[in-house]
C-alpha cells in the first residue's frame, strides 16, 4: 500500500505522541496553525502547540493512537483513529476518533480539529419505546 506525504505526516505526528518526543514541529505543521482538541481546548500556532505536547507529556501517556483509515478530498484528509491515553493520576481515557485537517499549500497542517466518539455504546430502547440511559459519568467529549 502506498503511503501519501500526507499519510507520513500524520504518522509522525501520532508517533511523537506515542513515544513521548517531538521531533521536528516545523515539518508538521505551518507556524500559523490551529488545533482543536475533541473536548475543547483550542491551540493558535506551531509554538503553542509544541508547549501543549510538551506540557501534557508531563501528565500522562499515550499508548496507543491506531489509525484506522485516511480519507483525502482536495487539501482536506479525514483521519480514524482509536487512542488510549492513561494520565499520571491513574486515570485511563479509551475513545474513538476523526481528524480533519486541512492541508497549507506547502504540504504541512494547518488545521486540525479532533472529534471524538464513547466506546461505550449502548441501545437505549433496547427495552421498549422509554430510553434508558446508563448510570455512569460520560467521556469529558
């Protein structure tokens, strides 16, 4: 299978956040760049970004962040994802996920919004036509 520049490039980026090490930000992404979190943090430029990956690496690890699929339209990619992350306090987050991004001319990101999905699916008229909804705390998404 072949691989895009793209591909690559979003490869290196989850690879940095598996092994905990940021290697070259400036071949990632443009230094006017945006990045939105699933759950709402919202990162301007390629030098806040940096500080929010070197930050965060401080408070917890990722494990596993499996692509799934890419998906390229014109100078946007849609990417799927399952990511595991366990945090310094114990606490472990299992989801699944979409990137999109767009695309800067010079073949680096310049926009990424994550969107994030519960593995923790359920019927909730699986006993009749009253939803019934699970008693536990949802995802922070």
């Amino acid at each position: 299978m072949d691989v895009t520049p793209r591909e690559r490039l979003v490869r290196a980026w989850f690879d940095s956040w598996l092994r905990g090490e940021l290697d070259d930000i400036a071949a990632l992404f443009t230094p006017e760049c945006t990045y939105i979190e699933s759950w709402g943090p919202e990162y301007h430029g390629r030098q806040q970004v940096a500080h929010w990956f070197q930050e965060w690496n401080t408070r917890g690890r990722v494990l596993v962040w499996d692509i799934r699929q890419f998906l390229h339209q014109g100078g946007q990619s849609v990417v799927e994802w399952l990511f595991h992350c366990a945090m310094a306090d114990g606490t472990e987050q299992r989801f699944e996920g979409l990137s999109l991004i767009r695309w800067a001319p010079d073949g680096r990101m310049a926009f990424l919004q994550e969107f994030g999905c519960n593995l923790e699916r359920y019927n909730p008229y699986a006993a009749g036509g009253t939803p019934v909804f699970p008693d536990t705390k949802a995802l922070w998404f």
